[in-house]
C-alpha cells in the first residue's frame, strides 16, 4: 500500500517539476503571448489561457484538471506582495 | 533530510516556495500545492486559486472560530482536520500530519483589479510547520532549502 502511495507521490512532483522546468525556460515568451492572464500549463505546454481565473477552470476538461498541472498568472510587472 | 525549494520569478523580488502535496479524506483532496514560505505566518493556510483549482466544497468543512487576519482583507476560514503535507527529500518521502486552514475571500461584486489581487496570493506555508525544519535561503545563489535531523 505504501509502495503504491509512493510511486503516486514520486509521479506528482515528478510531473511538477518538469511543468515549472518547462515554464521557467518559457516564460518570457509566454509572457509575451499572455500577458495579464491566468494560464494552466499541463505535460509541458499551455492548455488554457484567460484572464478570469474561474473561466480558465471551467475551460479545462476534467482529463486535464484531474493531471498534475500548473496555474500561473502572467504579468509583466511582476507580482507585489505585502501579506 | 533536505527538501528543496525555489524562487519563483513571477514575484518581485522573486518569493521562496516549496512544493507539497496535500491529503485529506475529510475534505476530499489530494493534490501538489505550490506554498509561499512565510515565516510571518502562524499557520498553513490554502488560499483562494488553490481552493478554486481543487474544486474544493467549503460548504463540507469546519468553519474556524478565530478567523484570520492580515490576508488582503476579510477571509472566510475553515477547517480541515485530518489533513497531511507530504514533501519530497532527498531520503524520500517527509508526511506530517496539520490542521489546515483554508481561507476564502469574499470577491462578490469586486472589481476585475481586486479579484485579481486576491488570486494571484499563493498558498502558504506558515510556522508550525517551518517551525520543525531548518530553513536556508541564499536568494543571491537561487537556492533554497528546508532541513531536517533528529
């Protein structure tokens, strides 16, 4: 059982990885290709693009929603925090 | 032990984060969330674009008696009690057991600008699990890590 949770594990963040791999070595085109929106980024290529969040979620079919994926919003100004 | 992060460059300057999958059978989840490390916060909470990819009910959950405060404006809280963060290290698999706080922010009738303030926050990840690791961070090196010995 633990072995089988394991391999499940391993295939999340396996697949994570290569996804924020993927955008990192992307991201300034995608930045120019969708600036100001929220994009889902699945095997390693741009699934869904809008810049309503809850519309991009709704747009995924569950065959994607239920893979590992990545949301990132894209902005050029980059993302201020203050919490 | 050592679980690695990183720096996502999205934020500016960029923000330190780590991966973690999250379980829970009480709120029906098992998914990899993208935590912001914030050592100013008490606890781990997951936030609105995570509970909104998830499909997360809050409807099912616990509502907390002490809200939380200090996250972009007044947030709903509840609560999930049979919750665990699994991390990868370099020896494998670090599950520990949480009470994890899901924060929703009311964002009826606000503005597009709003909206997008209040979705763009990420997960975080607060001290009462930090608290059981060592953190080093060298943001100049891009290398960021959490360690972990008996």
């Amino acid at each position: 059982m633990q072995e089988i949770k394991n391999k499940e594990y391993r295939e999340i963040f396996s697949k994570s990885k290569e996804n924020r791999e993927w955008f990192r070595k992307n991201r300034e085109k995608l930045l120019e290709e969708y600036s100001e929106q929220f994009v889902l980024i699945s095997e390693q290529r741009v699934i869904a693009y809008s810049p309503d969040l809850d519309r991009l979620i709704k747009m995924v079919s569950p065959k994607y929603r239920e893979k590992e994926h990545l949301i990132k919003y894209l902005s050029k100004e980059g993302i201020e925090l203050v919490l | 032990m050592k679980i690695e992060g990183y720096f996502d460059p999205d934020f500016k300057p960029p923000a330190p984060f780590v991966d973690a999958i999250i379980v829970s059978k009480e709120a029906g989840i098992r998914h990899k969330v993208s935590f912001l490390i914030d050592t100013g916060a008490s606890m781990t909470i997951l936030l609105d674009k995570d509970v909104k990819d998830m499909g997360l009910d809050v409807g099912r959950l616990t509502k907390a008696e002490k809200q939380v405060g200090g996250i972009g404006g007044s947030v709903e809280t509840y609560l999930v009690e049979d919750a665990r963060v699994v991390f990868e290290s370099d020896e494998g698999f670090y599950e520990e057991a949480l009470l994890l706080y899901i924060g929703v922010h009311d964002l009826t009738g606000a503005e597009e600008e709003t909206m997008k303030r209040i979705l763009v926050i990420p997960s975080l990840l607060g001290r009462e699990i930090l608290s059981k690791f060592d953190l080093y961070c060298f943001p100049r090196k891009g290398k960021l890590y959490l360690e972990y010995s008996k």
